[in-house]
C-alpha cells in the first residue's frame, strides 16, 4: 500500500502535482529538477543557486554517484532507495546560521516521515534522524556565495526508503533503517518529497517570522540527545559530558567536568546501556 500514488519512485508530474507549498518547489523562473542519476543533489543545486535560480527550486534525484554527508563522508544514494532532495533558500535574517538551519530542517523530516509513514523518527544532533536507534535520515545545509553575491542556503535531505541491510558495507549494517522498514508499508517518494518541501516551507516561514525559538522547542521534545551521556569528537580532540540543551544558535550545551561546553562542529555519539557509544 502506497500513501500518495500507487509508484515507488520519482516522478516530475507526479511530484509537483502532489505539492502543497506556495515557495518551495514552485520556482518563479526556471524549474525544479528530477534527475535518473546525478553526483549529488547538493552540488546542483549550489550550481543553480550560482548562477541565480528562484528560491524554492528543488533538486531531486533518483540516485547519486557521489551523494555528500557531514564531516566529507560519502551518503549511499543507491537507485530508488532512498530520497535525495535538495533546495535552494536565500534567507534574510533568520536561518543563515547552519547549526539552527540544520535543527529546524529536521524537525521539517521528522514531521515528514510521520505524516507519510507514521514513523514516529527523532532527532540527533546535529543532523541524523534516527528510528530505532540506527540512522533513517540525515541532512546537510550548506551556504554558498549565490547569485551577486547574495548568499543562498542550500538544503539537502537524505531519508533511507527502502534497502537490505546485507546490501551496505559492513560498518553501517547496524547502523542503518529504512522508513519502509520501519513502517512496515510502502513509500511513495513523490508523496514524501512533496511533505518535506511542505514541512521545510513551514519551519522557513515560520523562522521569518520570529519563531525559531519555538521550533527550537519543538527539536527538544523530538531530541534524542538532550539528557544523555555522550562522547563528543572535534578533529583529535574527544570529551566526554551529559548533553543538556541547545542555544538559540543551534550548538550543543554539554555538562562536562570541567563545566559547561557550547559544541558547535564535529561530531557526536550516545552511551548506550552497556557503556559503548553509538
Ligand atoms: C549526513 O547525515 O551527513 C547528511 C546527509 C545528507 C544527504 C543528502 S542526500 C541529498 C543531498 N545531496 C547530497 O549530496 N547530500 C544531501
């Protein structure tokens, strides 16, 4: 069973006739792009926001070559399985720190793959979306220099649909799901791709409006890193601390020691029961 349409992969059409939004996927000029098989959606979109495309273009793609994910690693983008959506914003004022952008745009992909799936995902920092404990989701924002020099913000959103644990390297095979695994139903990614540029439209109106703060509250009740013991690692620096909140800018505030530390990179990892870290 389908929710959306009865198709289990991208469709132009399909997908723009499936928008709700008024921004994001309806392009002034120009238009949204669905590719077979792209290096990354990300990179075109920086591209296109370079050469001055609309806000709201969206890049969609079913496959990347050379998909991205934080810190320089690789994102598995194999054909159809999974959605990779990126989008192009030229915010103002709010949203132009990468760490809140990246907090909201997960609460957009949490709020998502609920509606599509009724995946009931959460939120690690900074940017994983996790079920299960093992990683459904992850984003990456990036700013780049746009057209005239006004900064664009690009959006990127990798969600794991559908895949075979014994189909990934052996390092990630118990650190993965997929929403149609987790779902236990089918995943239309029209459907899917549709619901997060409408969730992502909501957040970015939204944070225009003055109320960053309250989707910030809204990644504290989805948050499954606030009031764990974690391991941070920046570079070859590693400490350990309770994660305790988040500042309006997005960073980490950890418990340590030696006092309270505000992270703003690198990378983060839970104490699971047994002690090791995840
Ligand atoms: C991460 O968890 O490190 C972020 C992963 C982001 C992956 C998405 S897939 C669509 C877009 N294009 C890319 O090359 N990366 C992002």
């Amino acid at each position: 069973m389908f929710k959306g349409t009865n198709i289990d992969h991208l469709d132009k059409e399909i997908f723009e006739g499936t928008l709700k939004t008024r921004l994001i996927g309806r392009p002034s000029s120009g238009s949204n792009e669905v590719h077979e098989s792209i290096d990354s959606t990300n990179t075109r979109a920086i591209q296109l926001a370079r050469e001055g495309c609309s806000e709201g273009t969206v890049v969609l793609a079913r496959q990347q070559t050379a998909g991205r994910g934080r810190l320089g690693r690789q994102w598995l983008s194999p054909p159809d399985s999974g959605l990779y959506m990126s989008t192009v914003l030229r915010p103002s004022q709010a949203l132009v720190d990468l760490p809140v952008t990246t907090l909201c745009i997960g609460v957009a992909a949490v709020r998502s793959v609920f509606a599509i799936a009724g995946v009931e995902a959460g939120l690690k920092w900074v940017n994983d979306l996790i079920y299960d404990g093992k990683k459904l989701g992850g984003i990456l924002a990036e700013m780049t220099a746009g057209d005239q020099n006004q900064p664009a913000l690009v959006v990127g959103i990798g969600i794991n649909i559908r895949g075979n644990k014994n189909e990934v390297p052996e390092e990630l095979q118990n650190k993965m799901t997929w929403l149609e695994q987790a779902s236990g139903t089918s995943i239309d990614p029209n459907a899917l791709a549709a619901e997060l540029c409408a969730q992502i439209e909501d957040v970015y109106f939204r944070a225009a409006d003055g109320q960053v703060g309250r989707i910030l509250d809204e990644w504290r009740a989805l948050s499954v890193t606030l009031g764990n013991e974690i391991m941070v690692t920046t570079g070859s620096t590693q400490f350990r601390g309770t994660a305790i909140d988040i500042t309006a800018s997005g960073a980490l505030i950890v418990e340590t020691d030696r006092g309270k530390q505000e992270v703003t990179g690198g990378e983060i990892t839970v104490r699971n029961v047994d002690g090791s870290y995840c």
